[in-house]
C-alpha cells in the first residue's frame, strides 16, 4: 500500500513538473545552493545576486530573441557576428566621428532591424535552411565588423554609452518597482485562473505556479538591498514582458506557435508561415539591439573578439529553458532562468577560480541533458 502511495505521488509530482519551468528552478537552487559551499557564502551574497542580474541582462536579451525564432522551428546563428558590427558601428561613429550618443544608438537600432528583416525575408520567402542562411550572416557581418573598425579597439565610448551598464536604481525605488510589478502581476494570474477556482478543479497546480514568483521576489529585494537594480536588468524585464504579452495574448504569438507546431495545418487555417517568420526575425532584430548596446556599454568600446560564443550561449538558454528546437514550444520565462542558470555557472566557477574551458565543459554537458529532457517530454506528448 506504501509502495502505491509513493508511486501515486511521484506520478503527480512528474506531471507536474514535466515540461515546466519548475523543474529548471529547482536546478538553478541547487546550482546556487552548491556554488553558495564553495564559495564560502560570496556567491549569494546581495552584492554577487546583483552581479549575477547585470551579467544575465545581456545574455538574456539576446536569449529571448532567440526563443521567439526557435518558436518557429527556425534558428539564429549570427547574433555573435552581429553585436560584433553593431558595437563596431557604435563605437566608430562615437570614438571616431565623435557622433552624438542618441544618434549613434538610434542608427545600432535601425541597423539590427535591417539585418534581421534581411535574414527573415531570405528564410521565410526564398525558403532556405535558416541554419545555412544565419551561418552565412555569422561569417559575413563579422567580415564587415572587422573591416569596418580595420580589427583595432576602439574605447572608450561617451559616459552616456557606458553609463548604460553602470547605472543602478536606488534600492528603494528598485523595490517599490519589484513589489509593484509583482503585485500587478500576481492580480493577473488570479484573475486569469479565476475560472479555474470557480470549476473546483484542484488549485494545487494553481498555488505552486506562484512558488517562483515568489522566489524571484525574495531573490529580486536581497540584491537591491546592496546597490539597488542594474538599468539593463529593467531593460531585460520591459523587454521580456512585451515579448511574453505578444505571445500570450496577440493573434501573432497564437499564430507563431500555430507555425512552429505544424506549418501546414497554420497555413490550412489560413495562417501566412512566411509572414509570422520574418516577424519573428524582426523581434530578434530588437535582440540584437539591446544585446549589442548593453555588450558594448560593459566593454565601454570595442574590441575584436566582442560577441564572441554569443548565438551558442543564447541557444543553450533558450533550450535549457524548455524551448523545443523542432519549433512550438518555450517561452520567455523560460529562456530568462535559462540564461541566469548558465550565468550562475559561469559567475561562480570564476569565484571558485576554475579555469575557463571548465566552464565550457559543465554547459555542453547542461546542454546535452536539456535536449534530452526535451525529446523525453516530446514523446511523451504523442
């Protein structure tokens, strides 16, 4: 009897956690709660959690991006090479023609969305491989980044550039944001779940969706407290709750999903797969915007190997995340923890003083098993 009671429990708690974002915070704890004994408690310290929110910001950007393409069962492989020209653009125009901060950030953006609408509109209407089509932007725009900056640094960028990436909100304004949005937030979700409730279906699943919310908050006050939130960090929250409202409540990211599950059946639905494509190319256009800008603010300049591993690190969130590369599964949540998870490992081997290509190591293997998890999940769909 024992026996069927653990198995009843476990089937529930796999049901539960399958395919959720759950099972990726629980391993992110775990990675926090280890590297916290390894390094004698610095690596929660509010000081290093508010670190860890400024290191993530970028990659995270860059990583929500990349799910809204993978959304599709497409991929991108030139963001790397991208945030390259883009903070070479940046930089020359500053440093060397000395052109006003807005501007130079103004023709970075309008420069992202030509690029990315090029790439979306050779993969979605001349039907090639998304993979062939970015691995040849991958190699061209960092061809032209070089050549345009002649392979020299240049540095450093207007104060209003670098402050991008230095400036941080006072801890009380930061938490009166943090409560407020959290607050917000937490009145949607039981409005939206209200039904539910009213159905008398179990609420268990209902009150355990607001563990992480609640984590996050907790996580969110203990790094202000220090020197309150990072500007990129609220420029990664904006960002990603326009992308996770498009996708959750607009025709669009009901199509995009559609698009990415089966291309056919959208398509006999009267879905245009080749307009949602380019579409979502487009948002990765505001991927590369802000990845490049937030790159080039840390660096404060340029150098030759800027963006470098950038695509594999943003594919490896996104995937981690629960984002499933045959296309019609992830989402933005997702993709954040995904990026502060591979963050969190690259922050707290370098407390630990491990060597570098360690860290390489300890992602391909995060990786590997996030695919696998991913299939696993996958077929047990069918």
């Amino acid at each position: 009897m024992s026996i069927k009671k653990i198995s009843t429990v476990s089937n529930r708690l796999q049901k539960l956690f399958e395919g959720s974002i759950y099972s990726l915070m629980l391993i992110t704890a775990a990675v926090w709660v280890l590297f916290y004994f390894a390094t004698g408690g610095v690596f929660l310290s509010a000081r290093n959690v508010a670190t860890l929110i400024l290191q993530s910001s970028i990659l995270g950007c860059s990583a929500v991006g990349m799910m809204v393409v993978i959304l599709t069962g497409g991929i991108d492989l030139s963001i790397g090479s991208v945030v390259l020209l883009l903070s070479g653009i940046g930089a020359v125009l500053n440093i060397g023609y000395n052109v006003n901060p807005i501007l130079v950030m103004l023709v970075m953006m309008v420069c992202a969305i030509a690029i990315a609408a090029i790439q979306g509109f050779i993969v979605s209407h001349w039907a090639l491989p998304a993979f062939i089509v970015t691995m040849a932007g991958q190699l061209a725009f960092k061809g032209v980044g070089l050549i345009l900056t002649g392979g020299h640094e240049y540095a450093p960028v207007e104060p209003l550039l670098k402050d991008i990436s230095t400036t941080w909100l006072p801890p009380s304004i930061s938490i009166a944001i943090i409560s407020a949005t959290f607050l917000a937030f937490t009145i949607s979700q039981i409005i939206s779940n209200k039904k539910e409730c009213a159905d008398n279906k179990p609420v268990g699943k209902l009150l355990l969706s607001f563990v992480p919310l609640v984590l996050l908050l907790a996580a969110l006050i203990y790094a202000s407290s220090y020197n309150g939130l990072p500007i990129l960090g609220i420029v990664l929250a904006i960002f990603a709750l326009i992308i996770h409202i498009m996708l959750t409540y607009t025709r669009f990211g009901r199509q995009l999903y559609a698009v990415g599950a089966n291309p056919q059946a959208a398509k006999l639905s009267g879905v245009n797969p080749k307009l949602i494509v380019f579409k979502a190319f487009l948002v990765m256009g505001a991927g590369y915007f802000l990845a490049s800008v937030g790159t080039m603010s840390r660096i404060s300049g340029f150098v030759p190997s800027i963006g470098t591993g950038m695509e594999l690190d943003a594919i490896a969130a996104a995937v981690i995340g629960g984002t499933s590369l045959v296309g019609g599964y992830g989402s933005v949540a997702g993709a954040i923890v995904g990026a502060f998870l591979l963050t969190s490992i690259d922050n707290g081997m370098y407390l630990m003083n491990v060597p570098t290509f360690y860290q390489y190591v300890a992602k391909g293997i995060i990786l590997v098993i996030a695919v696998l998890l991913d299939v696993s999940i996958r077929k047990r769909r069918v």
